[in-house]
C-alpha cells in the first residue's frame, strides 16, 4: 500500500484490509499481527457469525447456517 492510500485507510503497508464486495472495510489491521492467521480466523468468525470457531471434518470454520444444515 502507498502512503497515502495508508493514511486514508487507517492502516500501514504492514497492515491489511478486508473490504466487503460493497466497498465496506469489514475489517482493518493497522499493522501486522503476531500471529495472522489466528487474527484472521477471529475476524472471519465474528464476520460471519461463526459458532464458536467450530470446524467441519475438513478443518474450515462452520457458520451458524451451514453448521445447522449439517
């Protein structure tokens, strides 16, 4: 990311942006995370209201609607 795309995102070039097809930041990270693929998951759970981090025999996230139809 350039500076000035930073400064109006909020975030640095070390940081990251998760933006919804509707050009919504869902989620911004100003900077890196210790460990980002646990960040992730987190904001990917909260996203789409995942039930308690519960995984499919595969390992993927459940949300709560396909948690349900399982």
């Amino acid at each position: 990311m350039n500076r000035r795309w930073c400064a109006t995102v909020g975030a640095t070039p070390s940081g990251a942006l998760l933006v919804r097809p509707n050009q919504v930041i869902a989620w911004r990270e100003p900077t890196a995370p210790d460990d980002a693929t646990a960040a992730f998951e987190h904001v990917w759970a909260r996203i789409f209201a995942c039930r308690g981090g519960e995984r499919d025999p595969a390992g993927r996230l459940q949300n709560s609607r396909s948690a349900r139809q399982v």
